[in-house]
C-alpha cells in the first residue's frame, strides 16, 4: 500500500480530479443544454460570461493544481517505481494530463477563443452557436470522463 506523503499526494490527485470531473459533469449534463436553450445571442453572452469567471483562482486552482500534481505524481511514479499501484498511478496521471488538460488546449479553448470574437447578436454569431455547443460539448463529455477515470485509477492505486 502507498504511504506517507506519496499516500496524501494520491489522495489529494483524486481530489482533484475528482472535483474537475463533477464540474465538467455538470456542464456537460444541465449547463450546456440549458445555455443552448436561450436565444442565440444569450447563450453566446452567458458563455463567453462563464469563461471569463473560469479564469478566476478557485476554478484554475483546482483546474491548474491538479495537472500540476499529477505530473508530479507521475514524476515520483517513475523515480520510486513503487511495488503497487504503479500503472495506476501512471494511467491516472496520463489520462488527466492529456485527456482533461491537453484536450482543454487543444479542443475547449480555441472554441471558447472563436466564441469569444463574434458579437453576440451578429447573424455570424447564431449560426455558430449551434456548432460550438455540440463541439464543445462533446469535447467536454470526454474531459469528464477522463477526469473521472483518473480520480478512479488512484483510487485504485491506494487500494
């Protein structure tokens, strides 16, 4: 079993992870569908609002924080090579470092960045919105699921 401060680092990644996973459960599963419910223009206000309010401490604390400990995790997997928990550790952190926060880089935010161009009541503007919902969030289902299976994979890894 792990212990001592490799054991608190394991708890507070699924933590982390854990809380990353239910935000973007949340998004993905009343968030999204009621912001896609309002008016064009609205919805497109309302988002462009929540992501600029993402960028606040509390959300990148967590957000941040917890890519940040799981590369740490996964540095100290590889330099301790512990006799259990291991692949889990590893898969934990691969699957949040690249599934949750590379996928954010690389699919979230150039969408959020094209939302955040367009004037909210231009003809432009609604004819995206429909687009950057189903992309967005299709994109968001998988950083929940990623984010959850990695708070799974060290719990697993402390068992």
């Amino acid at each position: 079993m792990i212990e001592g401060p490799y054991f608190v680092l394991t708890v507070v990644g699924v933590l982390g992870t854990g809380l990353v996973a239910g935000v973007f459960c949340g998004f993905s599963t009343f968030v999204m569908r009621g912001l896609a419910a309002l008016p064009p223009a609205q919805g497109i206000a309302a988002m462009n609002a929540i992501n600029v309010a993402a960028l606040q401490p509390a959300f990148m604390l967590v957000f941040v924080g917890s890519a940040v400990l799981c590369a740490v995790i996964a540095v100290v997997t590889f330099v301790l090579w512990p006799d259990e928990g291991t692949v889990e550790l590893l898969v934990g952190s691969g699957l949040y470092l690249f599934g949750v926060f590379g996928l954010t880089m690389v699919a979230n935010v150039p969408r959020n960045d094209a939302l955040a161009r367009l004037d909210p009541g231009t003809p432009e503007a609604a004819a995206y919105w429909p687009t950057y919902v189903r992309e967005w969030t299709f994109w968001n289902h998988v950083r929940a699921v990623a984010s959850a299976a990695a708070a799974v994979a060290y719990v697993l890894a402390l068992t």
